[in-house]
C-alpha cells in the first residue's frame, strides 16, 4: 500500500485523500495552506474567524500519517482584519498543543526582495512564519546538511577573543543556553540562525501564492534524509513535490483544484526529464549517522 502512494499528485481535500494513509508513513510535512480569507477569488480563502476549526481535523490526520521521528513546518502568516493582527495562527498553534503537538520552534523567512511600500499605520510585511509541530521531544533532525559559511565577521571577532569568550559563557537570561565562541576558530562552516534570508518566487507559475524552490529545500535538508518521504497537503503548483525530487527524497502531494494538479504534474515531469532518478540518486549516496551524504 505505502508504495503506491508515493511520488504522486493526488486531486482532493487533503484530510480526506490522507484518509486513506497509514499511520505513520510520513518523514516530514511541509506546507503553506490557503491563507484566511486572502486569496479567496483564487482559491477559495476561509473566514479567519472559522480558519482553527478548518484546519484542526486535518491537523489531526498530519499527525497520524507522520512518524513519531517526523516534523511539520508549517508556512503562514496572520492578516491584518480591521486594523489589528488576527489571531488565528496563535489561536491554532494553543488548539494543536491541546491536539497532542509541540510547538518546538518557530523559523522567519525575511523576504529579501521586497519592494518597498507605504500604509498609513504599519511598514511593509516583509516576513513570514514557519511553525515548527512534532509528535516527540526526540525528532529526526540533520543540521550539517544546511551549514553556513562563517562569514566575514569572524575574522575581527574571533582575533579579538576576551577572556569570557574561550571559557562557557552561559546565558545571562538564564536561558539555559550558553556559547564558548573560541570553539569557533579554524572553522569555516556554522549552523544557521533560525532567521531565512530568502527571496520570493517572481516568476510566473500560474499560481499566486508560489514560495521559493529554496524554501522547502532548506526543511526538507534539515529534517530528511534521502529516500525519506515528503508531504505537502496543500502543494498549490508543487514546489514542495519538486525540492523533494531534487534533493532524491520521495514526495506526496495534495491539492484540491484539479488545475494546480495538472500544474504541479507538468512542473514535475520537466523536472524528472531533466534529473537522474530518484532511485539512481540514492544509489550513488549512503548518509552517515550524522546525516552527511558521501558519494559511494
Ligand atoms: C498557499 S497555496 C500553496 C502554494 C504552494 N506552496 C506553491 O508553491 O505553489 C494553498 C493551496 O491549497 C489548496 N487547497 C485549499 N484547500 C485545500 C484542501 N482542503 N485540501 C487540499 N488542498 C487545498 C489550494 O488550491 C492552493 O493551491
């Protein structure tokens, strides 16, 4: 069964095409769901005030489709409703602990190509969220597969160490996180902030609330390894379908307007032509314990 559910494009209503899903089959959801009530003349909006009730049954399928090892990100952003922030995303995130998630962290995307705007009373939205939920404390995670290079800044900060910066220095807020930035010296390579710097997608894929390839790329890197399976519920023109062919994991995707399934089926296709794979991916990879991939 599992198999055959694999690396395809399904044509529904997530919570109920996921019906049909085993518990647990799932490595990692990633999604950006329609946004309340914002593009309802594209593809039907739901009312901010009905958007937790909406979305908490199909919570409750992600949950049970995903392994206790997997992750969901999920990618949305609450709008302004007679002049202040709703409060649907935080309304939710309290509803999907109550449903037996955690709220383990939360990332921004800093949208870095934004054009500049003027409102009367707020500046230009220039980020979004990206909730992290997980069904246990101890989840998959692979943080060598997104480091960063140390930068510039390295350079004149690690010359200059104090004598705080070579010993533990622990948090002063009691956070419970401390750094010893002397560890960093000789390194070219850090983990990332919990900060994405990315641009949006400008080109015209027929669908108005496209993200970036890089986007899922970046999660589906962090929290998968190759061979593991991605799902996005709500894939709109399938970006999520495509980052996870790229990177040689396997995908599912789920939309319910049959004109992005035929979107997403025709991005997929140009894309497989052009790709070695899936399956010779793997073969020429094995992952270490530590989620790096070498070359066999
Ligand atoms: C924000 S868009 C996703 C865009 C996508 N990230 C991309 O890059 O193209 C949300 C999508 O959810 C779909 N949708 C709305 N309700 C749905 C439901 N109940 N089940 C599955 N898909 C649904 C819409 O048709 C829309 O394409």
């Amino acid at each position: 069964m599992t198999k055959d559910i694999f690396d395809k494009i399904f044509q529904g209503d997530c919570e109920k095409i996921l019906q049909d899903f085993p518990d647990n089959c799932i490595d990692l959801i990633f999604t950006s769901p329609p946004y309340a009530d914002q593009r309802a003349k594209t593809y039907g909006g739901i009312k901010p005030d009905n958007y937790v009730e909406w979305f908490l049954p199909k919570a409750a399928e992600f949950k049970r489709i995903l392994k206790p090892s997997g992750t969901f990100i999920l990618n949305i952003k609450e709008r302004v409703v007679d002049g202040e922030r709703h409060t649907y995303v935080i309304d939710l995130i309290l509803k999907m602990r109550e449903q037996g998630w955690l709220w383990t962290e939360e990332f921004m995307w800093h949208k870095k190509n934004s054009y500049p705007g003027k409102w009367p009373n707020r500046f230009r939205d220039n980020w979004e969220r990206l909730i992290q939920f997980n069904k246990a404390k101890a989840f998959a995670m692979y943080q060598e597969a997104v480091m960063v290079p140390i930068g510039d800044w390295a350079k004149d900060r690690l010359a200059n160490l104090s004598e705080t910066d070579k010993i533990r220095d622990e948090s002063r807020a009691g956070s419970g996180f401390g750094k010893n930035v002397s560890n960093w010296i000789g390194r070219d390579m850090v983990y990332p902030t919990n900060v994405l710097h990315m641009a949006t997608e400008t080109g015209n894929k027929n669908h108005s609330a496209v993200f970036p390839l890089d986007l899922p790329q970046w999660f589906i890197k962090l929290f998968t390894k190759p061979g593991d399976v991605v799902l996005d519920p709500f894939v709109g023109s399938g970006t999520t379908a495509l980052a996870a062919i790229k990177l040689g994991r396997h995908f599912v995707g789920i939309d319910i307007s049959p004109e992005y399934v035929e979107i997403s089926n025709q991005r997929l296709l140009e894309t497989q032509l052009r790709l070695p794979t899936i399956a010779e991916k793997k073969a020429k990879y094995s992952v270490s314990k530590n989620g790096k991939r070498h070359k066999k």
